[in-house]
C-alpha cells in the first residue's frame, strides 16, 4: 500500500526524473528479438547519418577515398594509396569502431589495448601539418573512438548498449522492471547512506555495492550467453540502481 508507493518513489528519485514505466517489460518482450551472435544490425543501409556529415561519409559508404578515390575496405581508417584519413564509418557499432569482439564478455584489456592504439593514431599532432578537412575527419573519429570507448567499458554502460543493438531500451524510472523486494533493499541501503557520516560506514556501504555489482555483472553475463534478453534487462535495471547509489556514495566521500 502506501509503502510500496514511497519505495517507488525513492526507486524513482535515485533512477532519475521519469515517470513510472510500467508496461516496460511488455514492450520490450514483445519485440522480435534478433538473434544474439548475428551481430549484423548495424550493418545495414539506411543508417542514420548526423546532418553535415553527409557528403563525407559518402565515400565511406562508397568504399573510395575521399582525397584520391582509390578503393578501400571497410575496416580501413587510412587511405593504403594517399594514407589520408578516412571520414568514420557510421554503419559501424562500437565494438567494431574499437575492432573488438561484440560481446558482453569483451577483453577489457584488450579494449584499452586497442583504443590506446587508435588514439595515438588519431593523435592531433600527426594532423598538424594536414589540410583542414583531414583536421576535422581526425577529430570526429577521436570522438567517436572516445564514446565507444566509453560506453563499452563498464558493465552497465557496456550491457545497455548491446541491449539497445537488439531494439530494447531502458528508460530512466523503470521500477516495473525490478520486484519489490528489491526495491525494498535499495531504499534500505539509500536510507542507510542519507544517515551515516563516518567515511569508514561510508565506504563499507561501498564495498557492499561495488560486490553486488560485480554478481549482477556475472549474471548479465550469463543471461548474454543464454541469450535470455528479458532477464539482462532486469539485471541492468538492478545495476542501474547500485550505480547511483555508488554515484552517492562517491559524493559522500569526496564532498
Ligand atoms: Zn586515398
């Protein structure tokens, strides 16, 4: 009754602004799921390609130079004739941007292997001397090396993503997704941390999280394997939750 409206309250303001969404895990399910080792999605035409970046990126889709016009492969950054480099590639996912495996089990160290590698290529000092369209093109494979990056990295960021690559989304505020009894726990954890001040609480609180986020990173992992998308989404919704709680907890500790 009225206490699992408060938990849904609290769930909502530690998820963030939206609403509840309730028919979420409905919407989702009813979706046709691809399957999961095809990996192809992103692979089609009609990709959305941001306005200004158009004319550019025809050559990629082309598969020519843009500067020289000689035939080039899609997995190519630099020109093999005139070694400019090339506009990127939007039909690409991350996985493939960072030329890693597309899974949820991805080698961390050889994802930073690989980005380390791919911004020293793009670093802006081999760029110097170039024209200014070869500046700009430079720049947006940088940034766009960073965001995949980014997002792949952790487990969440990583896992939402590949979720998205099947049509399915998380919204902020989805307390349908998790059961009550979960939603109990993190009010509990999150009352916990609003009244506690001594850094050693703190932080224990913090190791509890960071050990709840790495079973929940194991399952996703699991659920991948499975191919069960219905239970990765309820996972990632829970790890959504711990996430802002390690985000207060962070705060607390470094006011
Ligand atoms: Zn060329």
């Amino acid at each position: 009754m009225g206490t699992v409206r408060a938990v849904g309250d609290t769930a909502r303001r530690l998820m963030g602004r939206a609403p509840p969404v309730t028919r979420q895990l409905g919407t989702g399910a009813s979706r046709r799921p691809r399957s999961l080792s095809a990996g192809g999605s992103s692979h089609t035409a009609g990709v959305t390609v941001p306005g200004g970046e158009r004319a550019l990126c025809v050559s990629a889709r082309s598969g020519l130079c843009w500067s020289c016009r000689a035939a080039l492969s899609r997995a190519e950054l630099f020109c093999p004739s005139c070694t400019s480099l090339q506009p990127p590639d939007h039909t690409k996912d991350y996985f493939q941007v960072l030329g890693c495996d597309k899974s949820f089990n991805v080698d961390i160290q050889e994802l930073q292997k690989k980005y380390r590698n791919l911004q020293r290529l793009l670093h802006p000092d081999h760029f110097s001397q170039k024209s200014q369209n070869e500046r700009d093109l430079s720049e947006k494979q940088s940034s766009l090396v960073n965001k995949a990056y980014g997002t792949l990295l952790s487990p969440l960021s990583r896992g939402l993503y590949l979720l998205s690559q099947h049509g399915i989304t998380l919204e902020d505020g989805s307390d349908g997704v998790v059961d009550a009894q979960f939603l109990f726990e993190i009010l509990e954890i999150s009352e916990k941390l609003t009244e506690i001040n001594g850094d050693a609480e703190i932080e224990e609180i913090g190791n509890v999280v960071q050990a709840k986020c790495e079973k929940l990173t194991e399952e996703v992992r699991n659920a991948f394997q499975q191919g069960n998308l219905k239970e990765v989404k309820i996972l990632l919704a829970k790890m959504k939750y711990f996430s802002n709680i390690q985000n207060q907890v962070k705060k607390k500790i470094l006011p």
